[in-house]
C-alpha cells in the first residue's frame, strides 16, 4: 500500500496527536510507579492491575514475613519498566501509524 505525500501527512499529522508521550509516561513512572500509572497510561491496565496487587498486597501482609519479598519483586518489576517504557511507546506508536495510514487509504478510495 503505498500512501501519497499529502496521505502521509495527514497520517503523520493524525499520529502526532494519538501517540503516547515518552515524557508523560516516565513521568507517572517516577512519582506514581507505586501505582503503575505508567502503565494505565501505556494502556496496559491488565499488567497495571497485576503490579498494584503485588505491590500493594506487599504492603498490606508486610506485618507477615511473606509480604516483603511480594513487596520486593513488585519494585523490581516497576524499576525493570523504566527499561521498557520506550519500547512499549515504540510499539504503540508503530500500531497507531499502521492503523491511522489503514484509515486514510481506505478513505481516499
């Protein structure tokens, strides 16, 4: 499929205003980590879910011995995100652009 110049504009255009921020997103990383907001943001809730559970039922049986090494493996597993943020943004924006030039040869048929 291939897209005129004024076609990958527009999709261009249009995926400048979808993407995700990088900055955002370490942003929520760095002050709301505990709370995978980055990840809520990153559109990944299931995972979000996933390390507020971990993370916060760590917290919650740390009065028990088993939540601390709970509690230790979810702040591993949101310090190993910082890593993987641009990717996951990469991979979100390349979908996007894939999608969004769908869209406009579709409507230019």
């Amino acid at each position: 499929m291939e897209l005129s110049t004024q076609q990958q504009m527009l999709v261009e255009q249009r995926l400048t205003n979808e993407k995700k921020s990088s900055g955002v997103a370490y942003l929520l990383w760095f002050f709301l980590g505990g709370f995978a907001a980055h990840r809520f943001y990153l559109g990944y809730s299931g995972i979000a879910a996933a390390q507020l559970a971990l993370i916060w039922g760590g917290v919650l049986l740390s009065a028990v011995v088993i939540g601390i090494p709970l509690l230790i493996a979810g702040f591993i597993w949101v310090f190993i995100d910082v890593f993987l943020i641009g990717g996951l943004i990469e991979s979100d924006t390349n979908q996007k652009r894939a999608r969004i030039a769908n869209e406009v040869s579709l409507m230019t048929k």
